[in-house]
C-alpha cells in the first residue's frame, strides 16, 4: 500500500498523528487540515516539516 | 505505483512542475525542496496548497 504516516516532531521524538494520511491541506491561520484514507479528519496546529513518501513519513511540527 | 506527482497552480491552471516525487522539505524564506525518486531536485519559491495522496496530487502554489 501507499499510504504515508503523519507524526509529530516534538522534543526530538516523533509521535504519531494519523495513520494512512490521504489529504493535506494548509489552512488560513497556519493549521493544516489532515484526512485520512477512512475519512478520519484531524486539524493539526503547525506546519509540515518534511514529507518523504517512499518512506511513507510525513513529519509535522509545531 | 505510489509516486504523486507535483504541479503548480497558476492562473487558475495548472502546470506539472516534477513527476515522481518522493521528498518535500520546506525551507527558510519560504521555499519548498522537492526531490524525485530519482533524485532530480527542485525549488519552488512558494507553498503547497493541497496535497491528494489517494490522487497522486501534489498541488503548489505561489
């Protein structure tokens, strides 16, 4: 499968966000809107800090 | 495959900018480092405006 994994960069360790990541979209105000493959919708308060899809990782960060 | 590729969105076209892409890395003063799976490396001197896994949708904007 090619779903990616959200985590989240916080105090040099990565936490997972969301699982199966399908969309991403910034929003207005610096959030990021996050939904998964499931429909699963999360927002999330901070900006991507790398996204590397052949090792499925996305990494968030505050 | 899972490689989504990336395009800009201008004019309320858009434009493919690079096929196959693996990694994306914001950078400071608001550029985007985007490398293929083949290691064919790009700047873009703006922001993601969506991002489509499921559609292998990359879209930037300025």
């Amino acid at each position: 499968m090619c779903e990616s994994h959200a985590y989240i960069m916080k105090d040099g360790k990565e936490e997972l966000f969301l699982e199966n990541v399908d969309v991403i979209k910034p929003e207005e105000g610096g959030r990021l809107l996050i939904r998964s493959i499931f429909g699963e919708q999360k927002v999330f308060d901070g900006h991507i800090r790398e996204i590397a899809l052949l090792k499925h990782r996305i990494v968030l960060e505050k």
